[in-house]
C-alpha cells in the first residue's frame, strides 16, 4: 500500500511539472512553457530603449494577466506587419490595434510577429 501512495504521488507531480501551470512544475525545475499565444489590444506605447509595447489588452489566450497596461516585449527577430508589408516596431503608434503572437521568454511575453489590423491613421 506504501509504495502505491509513493507511485501516485509521484504520478501526480509528474502530472503538475509536465501541464506547464506552473506551480510545482516550476518548483521541480520544469521549463517555462513556450507555447504560442495570441494577444490583441490598442498601443499605449512603444520604449525602444526596454523594446517593451505598453498595450491596452483586450483579448489573450494563453495569458494569466489580460489587462490595461500589458508589456510586450519585442527583439530584433519580432516582425510588424500592416497590409502585408512588413514595418518595424517603432513604427508602432499609440492607438494602433494590433495582433501579437508570441510566447514566454524568461517571465517576459515576447513578441514573435506583430500585425497592425487597426491604423489610428486611418
């Protein structure tokens, strides 16, 4: 019986450190999940210095925090589309809706590709 506990708890924190919910699967040295995820929202802003997007979120799947006031993060690799050319990010303007596809990078969202589907511009 003893060893039928130990097997079905070590069952479960496999099942905890593998489901990428953090938690005990942080804990036990479990990699953060990569898994893409899809955010939408308006810019608020864009600091070229911290290559950080301060967005109004208002759809994330894959997110625990959907929210106003949401970092994203970007690199030298995160492509801007708009109307199928491709921009870069400090092209971005406040108040341009955007899709951003991307996934956890340390703690941080990072950027993947960026697609503007609202100019503020017109």
């Amino acid at each position: 019986m003893r060893k039928l506990s130990l097997l079905v708890v070590v069952l479960l924190l496999a099942a905890c450190g593998s489901s990428g919910l953090g938690g005990l699967g942080s804990i036990l040295g479990t990699p953060p999940s990569t898994q893409s995820s899809t955010v939408q929202g308006t810019v608020n802003s864009v600091d070229t210095n911290a290559q950080v997007i301060n967005l109004d979120a208002n759809y994330g799947n894959n997110l625990r925090n959907t929210q106003s006031g949401q970092a994203i993060y970007y690199n030298n690799n995160t492509r801007v589309l708009y109307q199928g050319r491709q921009y870069q990010v400090t092209d971005l303007e406040r108040g341009d809706q955007i899709t951003i596809t991307g996934s956890d990078n340390n703690g941080r969202y990072l950027a993947d590709t960026i697609t503007v589907t609202r100019n503020v511009r017109g």
